[in-house]
C-alpha cells in the first residue's frame, strides 16, 4: 500500500535492504508497521495504514537506511571517554579481549562456543546490574521458531544457549519496555545489525537507553531466512511445522568445535537424524541458501556498538576441541569487572588473547566485509539494485577478482528462496540437486581449498587412507 510518505517499508524491506530485527515496528510511534514473512520467507515490517506527514522515525532507526546514523560516529560517543580504551580499524573499541570458557553448571555444554554469553547475562543478574535479561529462545507462538524472551531465572537463560541461524524480530519486547509504568534494567544479546539498531533507538528514545543496560553482541557473517530451518528441519527428516526443540549447535558427538550438529525434535517427539555440519549443512550455509540480501552489504564483524562482543575461536589451536571456546572483546569497564573477578573465582577460565588473534580467527569474515564488499557494491550497481547505507565504495576490480563466486552468490540467494517454498514438501535432495546448477562455483571454490590445504600439509592426505595403511605410515616415520 503506498501512502505516499518515505517509510521503512518503501525504501528498505520493498528493497530487499531489511534484516527482520523488528525495531522500527516496535519504535513506531503510529503502531503502523507490523513484522510479516514475505513469499520469500524474508521476515520484514509491513505498512499497516497512513504515516503523519514527514514521520520517517523508522528510517531514522534502521541500521540500512541512508538516514542512519555514522557507526563510527556512535560507537565514538559510547566508548572514547572510557579509561584505557583502546580501538583499532577491523575490531572497534576495545578495552580487553580474552579467549576462554565457562565453567558454570552446563553453560559450556549447552553453549555454541564457550558458553561466555550465558554467564554473563546470569553474572549480570546476580549482581545486581540488571531486573532481566532479553535473549533468543524457543517461540510460544506456531509462527515462528524462535522469539525475543524477557528472563529473570538461571533455568530460562540457560535454555536460551545456543545460536540461532535464524531472524528473530523484537518488536514485542521493544513495546514491552517503551510503555513499561515503572522501567526496569535489561541486559540484551543482539547481532550487529540490531545493536545499531537499538543504539539509534535509544538515541531517539531515552527510556529505551535508561533500560537496556548492556548491549551483548555476536560476530556476525550471514543470516539466513526461515527457509534455512525448514531445509534443515527435512533435511534430519522431519515434516516442517512446529518443533518440540531446535539445535543449530549441538556439541554431542563432534569431533572437532566446527563439525557440530544440528538436531531436532518434532512437537509430536519424533527425533530427526542428527546433520553434521561438514557433512550434510555446510554446502547450504557456506554457499549462501536463503541469505538475507543485506548482508551482502553488511561492515559490522564485531559488533562495534555492542558493551561486550562474543564469537567463537576458530583458530587450529581451540577449534581442535569440540567443546567449544568463546572470545570476548570487551568495551564496558562493569563487564570487564565481572569478567576478571569470575576468573579470580574460577567461575570462567579466560585469557587474554592478541587482537591480531581475535582478527585472525574471523579471517573469513573480515574478508568478505572489509574487502569483497566493494566488489558486491559494485555488482549491485550492475544490476540497478538498491544497497543500505556502506563506508566502503563499489569497486570494480574487487568485483572482477571475484566475479564468478560474487554472481553465483547472488543467484545462489535469490533462487534458493524461489524455489524452496516448491520443494518443501519434497524429498530434500532434490531440492539440493534442484539447487546444483547455480551451486557448482561453490563446490569448485571449496575444492581449490581443499586442494590447497592438502599442498601445504601432506600429512592431511593420510587422513584419506584407511586406518591400517596409515598406522604402517606414521609407525615407519
Ligand atoms: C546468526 C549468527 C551468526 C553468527 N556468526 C558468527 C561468525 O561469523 N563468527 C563467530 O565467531 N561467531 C558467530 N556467531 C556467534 C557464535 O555462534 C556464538 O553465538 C557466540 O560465540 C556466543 O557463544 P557462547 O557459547 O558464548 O554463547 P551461548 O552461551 O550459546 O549464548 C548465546 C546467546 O545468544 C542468544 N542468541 C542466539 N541466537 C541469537 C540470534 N539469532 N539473535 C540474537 N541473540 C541470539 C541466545 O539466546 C543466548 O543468550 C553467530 C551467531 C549467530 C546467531
Ligand atoms: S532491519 Fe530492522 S529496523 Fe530495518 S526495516 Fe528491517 S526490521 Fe525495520
Ligand atoms: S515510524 Fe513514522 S514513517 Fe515509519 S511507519 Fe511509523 S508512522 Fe510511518
Ligand atoms: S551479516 Fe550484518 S546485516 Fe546480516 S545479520 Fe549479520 S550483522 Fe545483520
């Protein structure tokens, strides 16, 4: 419906350009804006009736506008005046960074990477520093997997451990708090993106900024759509609907932190087949199945506005252990309070680590968002297509030194949404075999990579022998 007005609807979600974080609806002044999934399976705010003349609130919001607030310029005004703070170009402010793990009841088992983000929000509680806490857990509603849930109790923040690969939107909890009679104190945990969101928020929103205390951040590569669950749910062969439990992460079984499971359970109790990562999800994840088309655009890494940012340590010397490692870059000199003295109470085992080993260990990510970001500017340029607001400029020798994995990429995402709502109800593979054609550069990519590997370490080739053969090798050498 168009109104005539500029809105959110109108120049981002019609563009592609939105994420799903749910902000702008829950900040509407109006009530207008409503979070829908779109054919696509793109979650994103829908124009409810009229917007007043020159509101455009939304677009003063949302992180992807051309009204959007400079994030150095945020992050500036958070952080500089912080004793002993530091900032480098690819990490932001940071006062300290540790790599490490909890060792709290469950929160490493149960936790994606070292479990970190769950002792915080139970630290934070604890002392006193915040009423709740607002983080991702199982929906109560069919509509979705996954919601924003406010908790005050060990057992509900322990069960919201785990990453989800999946939009979820907080218009509710955002409402929640702007109309609260007596405002309390949160702690919430966000991806980069929301946490930009939610400082502009704030800015435009004190009450919003008085009650949410502390801003937990997740390095953030890519995100799916729904559509990626659904896959998944029947890849494990399980009929897509309501789900008793979800794990994108399970540590159960993996060798190695890289090769979790995704497991799931259907509300009728039917167990689906566990999915390890290498094996049977990274050719989705890895290659771009369903994205959202913003993250093609997407500078933020490490969560550069967040109190606190937490990722997992994929470096050989952590990633080697399947149960798992978190690295925290800290900014807020409370969390860092909290960290050293849970340390001092053997409560958490951290160390410091290097910021050219936390850079290092998001090498991947730092790539695509730093450096191949001007190549995709410059395709979408190509292409006529709208993009969110960036630092970085289109350039088209980036875009030429990757052009052939950039476009796939793009063909990758757009049909992979496409074709998906056809074949959900179909036998899994033929939506992968369905999917080939346009995967393929993909597939080649990995292989040079593989290839490669094996050229600078031989002894990986032994892996590819049977067992006997490699024992008579190595006990000869
Ligand atoms: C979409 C996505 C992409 C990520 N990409 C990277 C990456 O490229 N590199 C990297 O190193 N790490 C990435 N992470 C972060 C990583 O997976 C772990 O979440 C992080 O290391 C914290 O682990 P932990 O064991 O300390 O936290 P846990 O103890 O497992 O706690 C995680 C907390 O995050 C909340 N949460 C889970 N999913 C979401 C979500 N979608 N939105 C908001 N809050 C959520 C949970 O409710 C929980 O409170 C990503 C996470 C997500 C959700
Ligand atoms: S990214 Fe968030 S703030 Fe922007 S349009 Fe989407 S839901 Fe709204
Ligand atoms: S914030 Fe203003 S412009 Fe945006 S949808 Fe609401 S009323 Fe319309
Ligand atoms: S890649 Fe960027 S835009 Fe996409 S979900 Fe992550 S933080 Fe948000």
């Amino acid at each position: 419906m168009d109104m005539g007005n500029k809105n959110i609807v109108s120049e981002i979600a019609e563009n592609e350009l939105c994420m799903g974080c749910g902000i702008c609806s829950g900040c509407c002044p109006s009530e207008n804006l409503t979070m829908t999934y779109k054919e696509n399976g793109d979650l994103a705010p829908q124009i409810l009736g009229e917007c007043p003349q020159r509101c455009e609130i939304c677009l003063e919001i949302c992180p992807f506008s051309y009204k959007a607030n400079n994030a150095n310029e945020i992050a500036q005004g958070l952080f500089s005046g912080i004793e002993g703070i530091s900032r480098d170009d690819l990490l932001g402010y940071y006062l300290d960074t540790y790599v490490g793990y909890s060792i709290t009841n469950g929160h490493r088992e149960r936790g994606s990477s070292g479990g970190m983000a769950t002792w915080l929000l139970e630290e934070l509680i604890k002392n006193n520093l915040v009423d709740s806490v607002i983080c991702v857990a199982k929906s109560e509603s069919k509509d979705s997997f996954f919601a924003y849930r406010i908790f005050n109790k060990v057992d509900s923040i322990r069960d919201a451990a785990g990453s989800k690969y999946c939009p979820v939107e907080m218009s509710g909890v955002i409402k929640n708090i702007l109309h609260e009679e007596n405002p309390k104190r949160y702690a919430i945990v966000g991806l980069p993106c929301s946490l930009k969101a939610l400082r502009s928020a704030a800015h435009k929103y004190p009450k919003l900024g008085y009650s949410i205390r502390y801003m937990l951040g997740l390095c953030c590569l890519q995100l799916p759509n729904r559509f990626y669950t659904e896959y998944l749910i029947r890849l494990s062969g399980l009929p897509v609907g309501q789900m008793k439990t979800i794990n994108y992460r399970s540590k159960r079984g993996a060798e190695r932190a890289g090769n979790f499971r995704f497991t799931a359970v259907s509300s009728s109790g039917k167990r689906g087949k566990e999915l390890p990562y290498f094996v049977s999800v990274a050719h989705a994840f890895g290659s771009g199945y369903f994205k959202r088309k913003v993250c093609n655009y997407c500078e933020d890494v490490f969560a550069e506005l967040a109190d606190v940012t937490f990722m997992d340590a994929w470096l050989p010397e952590y990633e080697s252990d399947p149960t798992g490692h978190s690295i925290l870059i800290v900014r807020n000199p409370d969390i860092n309070r909290l960290l050293k003295e849970g340390n001092k109470q053997k409560s958490c085992l951290l160390e410091q680590m290097p910021i050219d080993r936390v850079i290092e260990s998001q090498r991947g990510a730092v790539e695509s968002k730093k450096k191949q970001i001007s190549g995709r500017l410059y395709y979408a340029k190509m292409l006529g297509e709208k993009t969110s607001r960036t630092e970085a400029m289109p350039s088209k020798e980036v875009y030429r030194k990757h052009r052939i994995n950039t476009r796939s990429s793009y063909r990758i995402q757009d049909k992979s949404k496409q074709l998906w709502p056809r074949y959900r109800k179909k036998p899994p593979w033929l939506f992968a075999a369905r999917m080939l054609p346009y995967s393929w550069p993909y597939f080649i990519k990995l292989l040079r990579i593989r290839l490669a590997r094996l050229w600078r370490e031989p002894r990986r080739m032994l892996k590819l022998l049977p067992g006997s053969i490699r024992t008579r090798i190595l006990r000869n050498n």
